[in-house]
C-alpha cells in the first residue's frame, strides 16, 4: 500500500467520522479529522502485513497518521529491537491520553509474553524517565495491561506506580485507573495500597471510585473501600 492509497483511506475515514465528537473527547495539539478508530485501526492492519518502508516515511503530523503509525507498529511482525526502535520517538509525539491509551494498550498481547515483558518493562521506564506526562502515562498503562497477570506481577507494577511522581490529571488518572483494577483481579494485594496510604489522596480515592464501579467487585468489598476513603 502507498502513500497515496493511505491518504485517501484516511480520508474516506474522516468523512465517516465524528471531528466535533473527536474535539470534544481528546485534547491535543495536533489536527483532528474525526475519523474512527475502527477504520484506522482495520487500516493499519493492512499496512502492517506488508509495511515496506511505511515506518521510516510515514507522516505524523495529525492525531489520526500518529494513531495510524502506532496501530500498525503494535500489529506488524517486526523484531523487537525494531519495533521499539520506532516506538521511542513515536511515544515523544504524544500529548494526549488517546495516542497512550490505544497504542499501548494494542502491544498487550505482544508485551505480556514473558520473552518480551522485561525488555518492555526497561523500555517503558526509560519513555517515563524523560518526564512528559504522557510518557509517564505510557508506563502506567504498559503496567497494567501487560503485567497484571499475576498477583506477584501486579504488586510489584502497583510499587513502580507509587514511586512516580503524582500531581499531573493524566497520571494521575491513569494510575487509579490500574490500582481499580488491580483491586477486581488482585484485591487483598491491592488493598494493602490503600491501608497504607501508598498514593495520594486524588489517587486513592478516584480508584475507590472506579473500583466501586465495578460489577466484579462485591458489595461488602465495595463497603470497606467506602470506609477507606481519604477525607
């Protein structure tokens, strides 16, 4: 597929999609078509079985060609030391927790593999230590999708998520994300987080929340979390 086929996919993708939707929903500084991520994500596919040298000529100059770029990298059957070579600077573009969310979270199978999850694991604590907070966000998702399968995993990952600094929306978020989650799979572990007050009082709370929420926690759990709520 050329460069010319993948524009006029893209924009056959924005006709069909929703812009003021996509505004609305994800904040960023790149241009926004609005196009679903259904249809960049069944293009990417494609691109990934036969990329050519897609990786090293793409554009990345829109929200939709970094999503694009990302979709087929996770789908694409490169070496590892390939794919996190064009991983690296791809993660320095994003500013918004759209781009971390799906690309990473589309690397899941992939980086659970306990051949790729430490190299994964050392590469995603390098993207954090640069110290964006959409690089920091990139760990914490990598954590939890890819190293939550077990409770030994889980609680170490929830120990690399308190060392981080706190204070900024979206790691924030995105560490209660995982610490809700990890008190559905892994809840006695997890628990011991929040006794000891391991995170801050809008991190501790918002997984309350969240873990409340769900419909795999019980009601007498869901009632201690209640009562372990920072005032």
């Amino acid at each position: 597929m050329n460069d010319d086929d993948i524009e006029k996919r893209l924009k056959t993708a924005a006709e069909n999609g929703n812009k003021a939707f996509a505004e609305k929903l994800i904040f960023t500084k790149y241009p926004m078509t609005g196009a679903k991520a259904g249809d960049i994500r069944r293009l990417a596919n494609e691109i990934a079985k036969e990329p050519g040298g897609y990786f090293d000529t793409a554009r990345l100059d829109t929200y939709e060609h970094i999503l694009l770029y990302g979709l087929a990298l996770a789908a694409a059957k490169l070496p590892l030391n390939k794919t996190l070579g064009y991983l690296e600077p791809l993660t320095a573009l994003f500013d918004n927790w759209g781009h971390v969310d799906t690309v990473i979270s589309a690397f899941a199978k992939r980086f659970s593999r306990p051949v790729e999850n430490a190299a994964a694991l050392e590469f995603f604590k390098k993207t954090a230590d640069r110290g964006g907070e959409f690089e920091v966000r990139c760990l914490v998702i990598f954590l939890m999708d890819c190293r939550f399968n077990d409770t030994a995993q889980a609680v170490e990952s929830l120990n690399i998520t308190a060392d981080l600094e706190q204070g900024r929306y979206y790691v924030d978020m995105a560490i209660a994300w995982a610490l809700s989650v990890a008190l559905v799979y892994h809840y006695d572990a997890a628990l011991g987080f929040l006794t000891r007050r391991a995170f801050s009082k809008f991190v501790h709370n918002k997984a309350i929340q969240k873990a409340r929420e769900s419909f795999r926690i019980t009601p007498e759990r869901k009632e201690h979390l209640n009562s372990l709520k920072i005032k």
